[in-house]
C-alpha cells in the first residue's frame, strides 16, 4: 500500500471516534480542518521557535512580513502551542487549541476560517471527544521528509473520496481523478512544449473550478519538468469552501501565491476580472443550475461580446457552458502568444439543444471564431466508482492558435492515442463537429 493510502486509512481512523456523535456525512468537518492543521504544524517546525524569537524582539504594528522571513514559509505561527503540547494538557485542551489557531498568520487564518472549526472545536468538547481527537492528530506524521506535497495532494483527494463515497455524494465535484487531470494536461501543453522550454519563460495557468487544485498543481509538474527555470504562476476559484481551503492551503505551502486563489462563483464574482491567461483548464461540475446567480449572469449577457456571455447563455439547469465561456473571455489574443483552453464535460453540451438555442449558438460562436481543436469523446470509466472519470464526459481542447490553422483544415491531433493505444477512429456528428469515440480526433468542418 502506498504512504498516503497508508496514512489517508490512519487520518480516517478518527472517525472511529466520531461514530455516534457526529453523523457519517459530517465527519469531513472534524478530520478535514485538523488534518490542515497538522500539516502546517509539522511544516513549520524547524523555525518555530525561530518565528517566537523574532516576533518577541520586534516592536512594530505590521510584523507579517518579517515572521514570514523567520519562517522561512509565507506563513507562521506565533503562539506557544503545538499540536504536542495541546495535546499533553487534557484539562486546558480547548483554551491551548483555540490559542493556536488565532496564532496563525493572517493568510493561513482566511484559510481555517473557512472550515467554521470552531463551531466544531465546541461540540467535540461538549461530546469529551475533543481531548481524544488532537491526541489522536498528534501522533500523525506529516512533516515533510515523510510526506511531501504530492503525497499530501493524493492523502486529500483520498479522505474526500471516502467522504463522499459515505454522504453518497460525488467525488468528482469536489476534485478530478489523476487519470483524467493527466490526459488534460498532456493534451493542453504537449503541443507546446518547446515553446514552454524557452528561457525565462513566465507561464500563467488558470481553473475558474479549482477544487482542491490537483490541476493546478500537475500542469505546474509538467512545465517545471519540461523546463526547470520557467517560473510558473497558478491560479484559481472554488466555490465549495472545505475545497478552498485544501486548494489555498496547498498553494501556500508550495511557495505559490495563496493569494490567487479565490473563493467565490465565477459566474457572478469574477476573482480574476481583466486578467489573461497563457493556458486554462477546467473539469466544471455536470448538469450543476446556475439560477441562484441568474440575474447577475443575464445583466452581462446584455453587454454581449464586450462581457464574458457574448455567445448566448445555455439551459438554467446547466453552467458548463457559462463555464466555457468564461474561460474563452480569459484568453490572451494572437498577437500576445494566444492561449490553449482544456475543459471536462459529460455529453450534454456537446449535443443538446435545438438550432438557435442557446447551446448551439454558442457552439456555433467557437466553430466560426475557429477555436476548436479537438475533443476527446468518451472518457471511459468504471462504474460504480467515483475515482474513474465517469462514462460520456468529453474533454474539448480549445485555443487562440499559435500557428496558422484554417478553417476546412483538419485540428492538429498533436499525437494524442486513444485508450487503447492507437490514434484515430471512425467519426461522427457532434452538430456540426465532426469527432471521434472514444478517441481524441481531428476537428474538421
């Protein structure tokens, strides 16, 4: 068994505790915020003391900047307590554990906040559980010569999985399995990477989903890879807040700027208004309405083209394509090196809708303005189980080309095989697309 499989069935033991005075579906309120905690408690070790000395000797307002230098992270921690300390004083376990969260920088306190822990620091007291629950977090060894970022990305996937699976609820509305963030992101920067491995390049990335960030952060993997000295920018929003907080968290222990990361609906508060990016990817949630911010999407869909719903606005129990063309209107133009968009959907937006409906003219918008390049139809998965990608999600790759690329002339297949190893396949008609199943297939039209 892999290290995070190991330690994910560790942090899930807790719940062992929990049976009987939380419900099954509610145990992500306790084990998610304490297992960020831990984290960070064991990332900030080696300078704690360091950060204590420092903020002792200092006599300004603003400290912020210069406890961060002590850290050496963008976050600290100021209080006397740890997790080994409030977990030796059962009698003052509240008051010790209280103390240490309000000793968090700023940043990493916008982040807890965002689990409401309190409220649940409160009822575990009331339940005599509290005690037991930060001994328990006490023994986990998370510093980070035992688990580095990568495993601690796949040990949150995995304990949102088993929640999930537990609230029967889906897992992939809270992140993206790893089979499927990989075909995106090889599809979304293979075509490019020569052009990524030119010096001093400087390379924004954006999902207006993010969840937990497992994109961001591979498409970050495969830049640096391709070109160690590139310096890579992430950015994201997420509405669900526990996922937030894991993206923000993540972010921030891996030297990127938190800050980036907004929370929010990106249909209705736009984080990252005016902006342009050089690649764009996103897995949406499926059949997800967006009437709760129908007024605010219909007043920008009047400014037409000079707002982001230009094209037309789908059905009101569908935002994949608000989605789509939100991110369309975050594209940077020809002239500034063009960008590449890669976006999950299941099989709606691809077919639904009759001519002139919404969904059409929208499809209709990016056919003529000739930004797509090609789609994987089908992406098969295994039933039952909320890991695989589920069967007829359909991955469409789009851009403002870099190369010459007219219209009539196949999409370049940028050497993309099917799953079973080959390239190609018959087409078919996807209204006026012409696609493979299940393949990744030319775009001819």
């Amino acid at each position: 068994m892999s290290t995070h499989q190991e330690l994910a069935s560790f942090i899930w033991s807790v719940a062992d505790l929990l049976r009987g005075d939380y419900r099954q579906s509610e145990y992500g309120k306790v084990i998610l915020p304490l297992t960020v905690l831990r984290r960070l408690d064991c990332v900030m070790e080696p300078t704690r003391q360091a950060v204590r000395d420092r903020e002792a000797s200092l006599k300004l307002a603003n400290k912020d900047q210069f406890l961060r230098i002590a850290a050496g992270l963008p976050f600290y921690n100021t209080s006397k307590q740890s997790f080994r300390t409030i977990g030796e004083d059962a009698a003052n376990v509240e008051k010790n554990l209280v103390d240490y969260i309000n000793g968090f920088s700023p940043n990493a306190r916008e982040i807890i906040d965002k689990y409401e822990f309190h409220t649940q620091i409160a009822r575990l007291k009331a339940a005599r559980l509290l005690y037991l629950v930060v001994q328990k977090f006490a023994d986990i060894d998370l510093h980070l010569n035992r688990v580095d970022n990568h495993q601690m990305g796949y040990i949150f996937e995995e304990l949102i999985r088993r929640f999930s699976e537990i609230s029967n609820e889906t897992a992939g509305e809270h992140f993206t399995p790893r089979e499927v963030i990989k075909l995106m992101v090889h599809l979304l920067l293979g075509p490019d990477s020569a052009h990524l491995t030119e010096p001093g390049k400087v390379i924004n990335i954006l999902d207006p989903a993010c969840g937990t960030g497992g994109m961001l952060s591979a498409a970050e993997d495969l830049v640096t890879s391709l070109n160690p000295h590139a310096t890579v920018k992430l950015f994201g929003q997420e509405l669900n807040a526990e996922s937030y907080a894991i993206c923000r968290s993540d972010m921030m222990l891996k030297g990127q700027d938190a800050s980036n990361i907004y929370f929010g609906n990106s249909f209705s508060d736009d984080g990252h208004k005016e902006r342009t990016f050089d690649y764009l990817l996103a897995n949406p949630p499926f059949g997800v309405e967006w009437k709760k911010v129908e007024d605010e999407v219909r007043e920008e869909a009047k400014l037409g083209h000079a707002g982001r719903f230009g094209a037309g606005l789908p059905r009101i129990n569908d935002g994949s394509f608000l989605f789509l063309q939100h991110m369309l209107s975050k594209m940077q133009p020809v002239d500034r090196g063009g960008s590449r968009i890669a976006i999950v959907f299941n099989g709606s937006p691809l077919f639904t809708g009759a001519a002139e409906s919404g969904e059409s003219n929208i499809r209709r918008w990016i056919l003529e303005n000739d930004r797509r390049t090609a789609a994987q139809a089908e992406l098969r998965g295994h039933r039952g189980d909320p890991r695989r990608a589920r069967r007829g999600q359909a991955l469409v790759e789009l851009r403002a080309s870099r190369r010459s690329h007219r219209r009539g002339q196949a999409a370049d297949r940028d050497g993309v095989a099917d799953e079973e190893g080959g390239e190609g396949g018959a087409p078919m008609r996807i209204d006026g697309w012409r696609s493979g199943r299940p393949r990744c297939v030319t775009a001819k039209y």
